[in-house]
C-alpha cells in the first residue's frame, strides 16, 4: 500500500504523503468515513494477545472501546495506523526534542468476535548498509548516493513487533481508507484476478471471507462466479494465510483457487558455467508440500496472469486486484498513485484497461 521510487534498478520505498498528513487529528479531511466503530479520530486501543504465525510475521488482537460493538470495517477498506519511529525523536527549532510519529495502512483480517480484531503484520528488519557508514569505510560507488542499496527497518511494523499485551497502539478510520472499489462489487463484475506478494495478502483475505465463508457470504456478489489467487512469496515459509487458503481452494474449487509463486525474478536464472549437466538451481525448500495444481517457479509475471487468472483482458467482466511490494506494482501495471496501467507494463501488453485493474 506504498509507492516507490526506482534509483539504480533497486527499488526505493516512498510513503504517500496523505498518510503522513494524518498523523494528527487536525488534518482537515478527518471526516468519518463508514460504519466503522473506530472513528476518524486517533483511538488508543489496548493488545490482548499476539499469535505468531510464522518466522517474521504475528497476528495481533486489539480491544474495542466497547466490549459489545464489532468493528464493521467494509469489506475493501483498511485503518491507519500511528507509531513512534522506535523511539527516535527529533529538534524542533526550539530544540525541544518532540517524538517522531509516523502512519501506515493496515487491514483486518479478523473482525468476527465482539470487542475485538486482529491485525497481520509482517515486519521488515534492516537490510544493508547506510550511505554513512559507506562513507566511513571509503566505499562510495563511483561517488553516488547509494542508499539505493540499503533498506531501514519497518518504521511502524517494528513498533508493533515490540509491543507487549496490555499495551496500546493507535488507530484511525477516516474517508482516504475506503480504497478504490466498494463492496458489493458491481452486478457486471463477474470474475477476479487476485495478485498480492507477501503481506498484500490481507486485503484479499477479507474480500475472499465475504465472497466464500457461509458465515458472511450474504448472496450480494454470487455474480462473481470466477476467482483466482496469485500469491507471490519469496520462500514457501513467506506462504501467509496458507492453511485458510487451501482450505477455501478445496471446499470451493470450482469457484475459487489459489496458486503459489514462489521465489524472486531470479528464480529460473541460473548464474555459472555452461555444462553438460542439464540440472538447474535446487528446487525451494517446502516445494514438494505444495499440492502441485496450485504452485509456480519465480515471481507473479504477465504469463502467469495469462494462464492461472480467472479471465483474459478481453472480458469486460474480468478485474484485477492488486497489492504488493512497490515493484509489483511498477512491473505489472505502474505506480499504485497512478489509477491508469502505465505503457509499456504487464498487464498493459496484455490488453488490460485502466477500469479493469485495482491497485490496493
């Protein structure tokens, strides 16, 4: 749910503005948004348990100001989200250090019980080294910039991850979380392209629970009759949801299905020495546990889309849902800022529209 800037071929994060604006409740677009029980003001809301789901991910529950109210969050939106940059304060021109506060979306992927939900959170730890410390070492790339090579830690996912039971985090709902289509989807939607890498599985998460699980499946959108899941993931341990997932593609196949990307662009390259021996790179560990009627090699691609999506860019009742790393975005259709598919993208050369495709 963030954009990104491209220096030297890496991809470099860029937080939409608007999110950060919403840091404080005098932003003049704070206007309540839906049903929501959390309003468009900051709520402070305590953390009741924390369920660890795999090796860099947890599953978090917050408490409700009302015990007996449920969140009623629609269906495509999400909250935001407000944390301290682990700690980290800055001068203001007084010098009075003041702490630095930053937002970020975030999407339910349970809401079922009364007083509570619970929030997936993936957390992003540093990776490479800081232009500064590049500097000290003389190893400045022919003079450049090179945080292109560097990724900080998770401003917000790393406070979450901190946090204990019993303390609160803060969240919000106002008008920019209601996304880019509502639910009900339109009566001429008839089949969906899901595309989501690592944690951009949560929107999806909640859209499948109202179009499959009896218990919120209410008839509204028993139009979309075609559903299919690409879900990107580096590792088959990175595989989020994965137990919730194939239990949907088996209980309701002839409807909905899930097929795992696993690896990077990379995956099929093999870097050495041409040699007789045909034997390519080793094969993800985990790969032989994924049913084989519902895995691929590499990273979700335009090919992919062609053969496992739920139509083809010809069917005017086909959309494209979309959320992921900034990169997905770039390679497949363009800047999630930009609601039109860039020229040259993916899913462009592939005869997509702008009306087709939703960028989470």
């Amino acid at each position: 749910m963030i954009d990104c800037d491209v220096k030297f071929g890496a991809f470099v994060p860029i937080v939409p503005k608007i999110y950060q604006d919403n840091a404080t409740d005098d932003y003049e677009k704070n206007l309540r948004a839906s049903d929501c029980v959390i309003g468009p003001h900051w709520t402070a809301l305590k953390l009741t348990s924390i369920e660890h789901h795999n090796h860099d991910t947890s599953i978090f529950e917050f408490e409700l100001p009302d015990s007996n109210a449920y969140l009623r969050l629609p269906v495509t939106a999400h909250l935001l989200v407000k944390a301290p940059s682990n700690g980290r304060t800055s001068c203001s021109s007084n010098s009075t250090e003041q702490l630095e506060e930053h937002v970020r979306p975030y999407t339910a992927v349970e809401e079922k019980h009364a007083g509570r939900f619970k929030i997936m959170v993936k957390l992003y730890r540093e990776w490479g080294i800081p232009e500064s410390q590049l500097k000290e070492q003389n190893r400045i790339f022919l003079y450049t910039k090179t945080d292109h090579s560097y990724k900080p830690p998770g401003k917000i996912s790393n406070h979450i991850h901190s946090l204990r039971v019993g303390q609160t985090l803060s969240f919000k709902h106002s008008d920019i979380c209601l996304g880019k289509i509502s639910y009900p989807f339109d009566q001429n939607i008839s089949a969906i392209t899901m595309i989501a890498v690592g944690a951009g599985v949560a929107p999806m998460i909640r859209i499948l629970r109202a179009l499959l699980d009896a218990e919120f499946e209410d008839g509204q959108c028993s139009h979309v009759k075609k559903i299919r899941l690409l879900y990107g993931a580096r590792k088959v341990g990175d595989i989020l949801q994965r137990k919730q997932l194939d239990e949907w593609h088996e209980k309701h196949n002839d409807r909905f299905q899930v097929c795992y990307c696993v690896g990077s662009r990379w995956s099929n390259v093999h870097f050495g020495a041409k040699t007789a021996q045909k034997k390519g790179p080793p094969l993800p560990l985990g790969w032989e546990d994924i049913s084989s009627d519902r895995k691929e090699l590499g990273w979700v691609n335009g090919d992919k889309v062609s053969r496992r999506g739920a139509s083809d860019a010809q069917d005017e009742g086909h959309r494209v849902f979309i959320c992921g790393l900034p990169g997905v975005y770039l390679s497949l259709c363009g800047a999630r800022s930009d609601p039109r598919i860039e020229r040259g993208t993916q899913l462009q050369r592939l005869g997509y529209k702008d009306h087709q495709v939703i960028k989470f």
